[in-house]
C-alpha cells in the first residue's frame, strides 16, 4: 500500500496500478455521513521554533483547508516551554525532566481564519505572551468547522475542551451518532457542558477515562494511548479526531473511522537509510533526530512541508511521541451475544511518496482558483487520459485500458443495467456519457440522484453494477448509497478525484480520474475529466466488436486532439467576459440543452447558481413546450445549445420558437453555423469547436464555466467560496 498516494505510473504504461488504489475495499458498516470540518496539526521535535513561527504554521495549515468549507476555527499551543531560558537562537535542544506544564492556550472564533488570526494576536498581546519564546519540542493543533450541531460561534468552535484546565484537548471531522447517550452519563458524573456540538463528549469522556484509571492502576503509568483507545471504544459514528493533553505534553494522538487523516513527516537531517519502513510498532523510531509531524484532513495542507506521507486506515491509533511514531490497529466488533468485542495490535506499514506541487496548490498567476482549474483543464484531460489511451501492434489499432476495471470487465458486461449514482456535478458527469455508454455496451444504463436512491430504496440487484461517481470520494449521500447497493449484492465501480478516499476504498473496483487538486468549490476541471473517464469506460465496455469499430477509432480520436479543442475553446474568455458584463444585472438564466448536451445545459446552469448566486436553470429543449415557454418575453436571456450533433435540427426549431416569442437568445454553435442558427442576427453567438458528439460537452461546458466565473467577479462575490458550499458535501 506505499503508493497509496501515488499516481498511476503513465510513462510506464502501467494504468493497472489504480487497484493499488482503489483496495483493500472494507467497508465499514456502521460510518455515518460526517460534516466537513478540517483537520491540522504541527509536532517539531528536537527543533527550536519560535512561538510565532508555530502560529503561522497551523495558520498556514487551516488557510490550505479552507476550500473545505467552515463558519469558525481555532488552535492550541502550549503556554509556556520546558525551559523559558532557551533562546530562539540555540541550536542545541534542552529539556527539564522536571517541568510542569501549564495549560494549553484555546483560541476559537467565529467567522473566517483571518478572523481567527486577528483576535489571536490581539489576545496574545492583552495577556503578554512571549511570541519569541523558543520551543524544542511543541504539539500545536487546529481546526475549521462547519456547524452541524449548535450555531457558529466560539463555543462550539474546536478544540473542544474537557473543562477548566484544558486537561484533554480534540479536533475531531466527522459526527459521533452516540454522543447524546455518552453526554447524559458524563452529566450523571459531574461534567459540566459548555457547547452544543456533539465533539464536546469527547475530551470529557478523556478526562473521565484518564481520572478512573489513575484511581485504579495505583503507582502504573497510564499511557496516552490507553486512554484514546478506552474512548474509541465508546464512541458511535465518523470520526477523524487528533488529542492533545496536559498529561501527556508535546504528545499528539490520532485516530480516524470514516474521515480522512493523514500523516506528514519532515526529516530535518539527512537519514541513509531513509527509515520509511515499520519494525514491530515503531514507524519512526525515538532516536533524537530532528523532525516536523504534521496531521491533516487533507495532503493540500502537507504538500509545502513534505512528501512523505501516510494515510490513517480506519481503527488506526497513531501515537506522536519523542520523535517517534507508533501505530496501533483498534477493533471494536459484536460477539455472539452482542457484547462489545475491543481488539488491539500493532501494524506495520510504510510512507508513501505524495505525488503532488506546491504550485498545484498555488493560484499562480491567476486570480483564483476556479479561474486557474478552468484554464487547467488541457493538461488535466491530458493527464486523464495518459498511459490509459493506446496503440497496440503494427496495425497501431486504437484501445483503451483501464487497469483498475480490467479483472471485472467480464462482470460488467453481464450486468442487467448499470446505475450511476452521485449528487450534483458527478451526476450531471455521469448523464453526459450515458447515451455512449448505452450505445457501446447494449446495457440499459439509468440515473440515480443519491439522495433520492436512500428517499425511495430504490431496487438494486446483484445482476446490477452501479457506478459511484465523486470528486471528492466522500460525499455522504453518495457513500450511503454505496453502503446501499454493497447490502444488495451489486459490483460496485467507484469514479473518484481523490485516492485513498472511501468511495476509492469501499467500492470494488473503480477508476482515479487524476485531475489533479482542485481547490475551488464549484469543480470544473474534475467534471470535464470525470465525462472523459466514462467515455474510455464505454469505451472498454463495449470491447472492440467489428460493428462499432469505426465509432470506437473516431472516439478515441476525438479523445486525442480533445486537449487542443479545449485549448481553442478558452480562447473565448475575454467574450465571456463580455457577455457577463450584459447580464450582470439579470435576475435570472434558462439554459436549454438536448441530448448529449442536456448534462451541459444542468452544469452550465448549476456553475452560475452556486458562485454567481444567480438564479439559473438547465432545461430539457424537449420539454420546452410542457412548461418552461411560458417564461420566455424579451427580458428573459436563454441560452441554447445547438452544436452539431443528431439533436441539431431539433435545437434549430427551439432557436425558431424562442426568437417567434422574443426570447433574448445567446446560441452556442459548431464553428461556421452562425449563420445557420441565427440567419437573422437576432441574436447572440457563441462559436465553439466541433468534435465526436459524446466528447461535445466537454468542450460546450468551457464557456458556461467561463461565464458564471466573470458573473461572480462582476457581481463581487468569493468565486472560490460560494455562500453555503463546501467543495465536499459530507454531512446529510
């Protein structure tokens, strides 16, 4: 699993290496929908740093998670250090056994981190804390939250705490089902609670397990470890939490079921021998070099500090002490009789190189992200596509291999239907290539809403096969109605962005469409590539029969040059940034697409409503007559989509009926058709390059992309972080 983080090895030809990826696949049962919170936190060992620099870091930390999603945020840091006299300067580290920690510093507030930075540095200064005091070992965590349970405010913000004292500290992404129960005994205890989130019973119950253990294990230590591991085996639900405490100083804890986590390691000295392997417990060993740890939700938050990483498995316990890392495997199972069985052992595993740039993650010289991932897309189609389109043989006939597919082809094939399931984008993605999926295969293909599936219950067969499509491989709904379709017996085919996510682990086989990070919240560049991941997968499906062998060769032709389209098309930018400057003032926008471009006209649609908050909506042309034209006057601007492809002739009549009404029509034609769509000039052009009908919206969605960005600047909104959006939606 040491290439967990990994991408396929494309200059090798080697795209098989996505089951690396994508198993084991042990779904967890009992995971629950979590809320999208992000995790952070920095340990430096046998290294000064100053006070400051620490701050900056977490701040760092949380500012790279901040397309996640939050209302508030906050940090710990130690009060004060083992040897106040250490200066920032000193390059040798001392520590003084006999030192008394005082209580970590809790900083939260609501609103955005700035915010967050603001009113730390103002109360550092009313309480006259030392920002250059000089830290040789120091454990500092952090966190952004969305509310779910209980209103944005400092309160619920994280880290929660176990009382006065802050004797046990967590972070925590995920929601914890049982906590209600845990709350009313911990009250029947004598705790106090000060918040309304459901994390609070977590360092509560720290504290209660820690105080009952020291009572009864008179004269033993009781490690941090046990106490996390007593915790875990009372809580219900999805987590990713990170403890902290005044026990156990310039110690971290880590510990995931459901959510993401992962560890970052930084050697600060040269090491030979690399020391990337477990022996027995130990992943890094104790043994005084100089290191930076770093925990995160996310390898955005990783990438600037190191590359050597490790994804936290499920039931995994991760200790951060003295420099060394130890791991230990927590299982929490029901016996015969229902008792709770709790099982411990220790692992080994290996870090992973993480194949990722710090520029990925940098706006570059762009203004914003969403406007960088748009002009990214030529070499993310590229990158989709690298070592999975080939040639084979001296007759160089065209193929396709996707190797993370190719042992259950056979199963696919066998299918009574597929079923493709996701929310929002990846269903719009997933409606674009289902009439080539229909055509290529033979196999009735429907759609599910994921949320409608779990509504109805839908009926799922074992003869089915049901593709999970996510950019994020987290959305809740979507991994409900994974768990969903598991219970029903159904091959299950994950279509992700993000490896090592649980969609990319539950599902039974599945494809990385390797678009690269995508920061901002409405996904663009991951929506092209994801259309272009189901092609290749009608593609494969459909095998390479002698009657569908000319549309196979055309298609992945078109595949080939579909960069180059997409090229040509940003070019229209600047007269998207025109056309937006005309309807910055409307109130609303119909998008009317058919065919493969009805997927167009609900993405073109949903891309203005969720950054430029403007009402819009994507329309079946077909059902233009059942409704939607009675909105149509001269004030109502209409965009349709008439590209060259078997719907064409039936888009001219929409173009016809529209213009008979005095629609404000902005028509997106083939190169050369201006004249055919709109011989009168009555109405607005937009020429985009032809190419293979099932590859067309890739191409048609780039100017609509192009216009809900200029709408949103124009209109002075955050393009990256729309009102009420999170980039993955992981709570229900």
């Amino acid at each position: 699993m040491n290439s967990l983080l990994t991408r396929e090895g494309w200059q090798e030809q080697k795209p098989e290496r996505i089951v690396e990826c994508l198993v084991p696949w042990n779904l967890n049962k009992e995971r629950k929908p979590e809320k999208m919170c992000g995790i952070f936190a920095y340990l430096n060992y046998n290294v000064n740093r100053e006070r400051s620099h620490i701050l900056q870091v977490l701040f760092n930390g949380l500012r790279r998670l901040e397309y996640r999603g939050y209302d508030s945020a906050g940090i710990a840091i130690d009060d004060s250090s083992p040897s106040s006299s250490s200066s920032s300067s000193s390059s040798q580290c001392n520590s003084n056994s006999n030192f008394t920690p005082s209580p970590p510093l809790v900083f939260r507030q609501e609103g955005n981190i700035e915010s967050l930075v603001k009113s730390v540095y103002q109360e550092v200064g009313e309480i006259e804390l030392n920002l250059g005091e000089s830290f040789c070992t120091h454990a500092g965590i952090a966190h952004t939250r969305w509310a779910t349970h209980g209103e944005p405010a400092p309160r619920n913000s994280h880290p929660q705490t176990s009382g006065p004292g802050n004797e046990f500290l967590v972070v925590h992404n995920g929601v914890i089902t049982n906590y209600e129960v845990l709350k009313e005994t911990l009250l029947r205890h004598g705790f106090n609670f000060e918040s309304e989130t459901d994390t609070e019973v977590i360092p509560k119950l720290a504290k209660f397990v820690y105080d009952k253990a020291n009572e009864a294990a008179v004269g033993q230590v009781v490690t941090f470890s046990q106490v996390v591991l007593e915790v875990m085996r009372h809580l219900e639900g999805a987590y990713a939490l990170i403890f902290k405490s005044l026990h156990y100083p310039n110690e971290l804890i880590a510990c995931k079921r459901g959510s993401p986590l992962l560890l970052g390691v930084k050697e600060l000295t040269e090491n030979k021998e690399n020391g990337s392997a477990f022996e027995d417990n130990k992943f890094l060993s104790k043994d005084g070099r100089p290191r930076e740890l770093f925990l995160s939700s996310d390898a955005n938050a990783v990438v600037e500090h190191t590359k050597k990483v490790l994804v936290i498995e499920d039931g995994e316990v991760v200790h951060l002490k003295d420099g060394g890392v130890s791991i230990l495997k927590f299982e929490n199972d029901k016996g015969e009789n229902g008792a709770s069985l709790s099982r411990t052992s220790s692992v080994r595993r290996a870090l992973s190189v993480l194949e990722m740039e710090v520029e990925q993650i940098n706006k570059g010289h762009y203004e914003h992200y969403m406007q960088k991932e748009i002009h990214e897309q030529p070499e993310s189609l590229t990158t989709t596509m690298r070592g999975r389109l080939i040639h084979r043989g001296s007759s160089k006939s065209k193929s396709v291999l996707l190797g993370g597919l190719k042992d259950h082809l056979k199963t696919i094939r066998r299918s009574r239907r597929i079923v493709f399931i996701g929310c929002g984008t990846s269903y719009n993605a997933a409606l674009a290539a289902r009439p080539i999926l229909e055509e290529l295969s033979g196999i009735p293909v429907t759609m599910e809403i994921a949320s409608d599936l779990l509504d109805r219950e839908g009926p799922i067969y074992r003869e089915d096969t049901a593709v999970f499509v996510s950019q994020s491989g987290e959305t809740a709904d979507t991994l409900l109605a994974l768990e969903y379709a598991l219970d029903n017996g159904a091959l299950c085919v994950g279509i992700t962005n993000t490896v090592g996510s649980a969609i990319a682990r539950n599902t039974h086989c599945g494809v990385h469409i390797n678009a690269g990070a995508e920061i901002g919240v409405a996904s663009t560049k991951a929506y092209t590539s994801q259309i272009v991941v189901m092609v290749m997968l009608a593609l494969a499906i459909g095998g390479d029969t002698i009657s569908n062998q000319t549309r196979r060769e055309a298609i992945i032709d078109g595949l080939f040059d579909l960069p180059n389209k997409v090229r040509e098309v940003l070019k229209l930018d600047q007269v998207m940034k025109e056309l937006a400057k005309l309807l910055i003032a409307e109130q609303s926008l119909l998008v009317f697409g058919r065919g493969y471009n009805y997927a167009t006209a609900l993405e073109g649609a949903l891309k203005v409503k969720e950054v430029a908050l403007m009402h819009s909506e994507g329309i079946l042309a077909g059902e233009m007559k059942h409704g939607p034209l009675a909105l149509v006057d001269e004030n109502l601007p209409i965009v349709v989509i008439a590209t060259r492809d078997a719907c064409f002739s039936k888009q001219q009549s929409v173009i016809q009926q529209l213009h008979a009404r005095k629609g404000r029509l902005i028509v997106m034609c083939s190169k050369g058709d201006a004249a055919t769509v709109c011989p009168n000039e009555y109405c607005r052009v937009i020429e985009v390059p032809e190419d293979v009908d099932c590859l067309q919206p890739v191409i048609n969605v780039v100017p609509l992309q192009l216009l809900a960005y200029h709408l949103t600047v124009l209109r002075g909104f955050n393009v990256d972080q729309p009102r009420n959006l999170a980039k993955s939606v992981t709570t229900q």
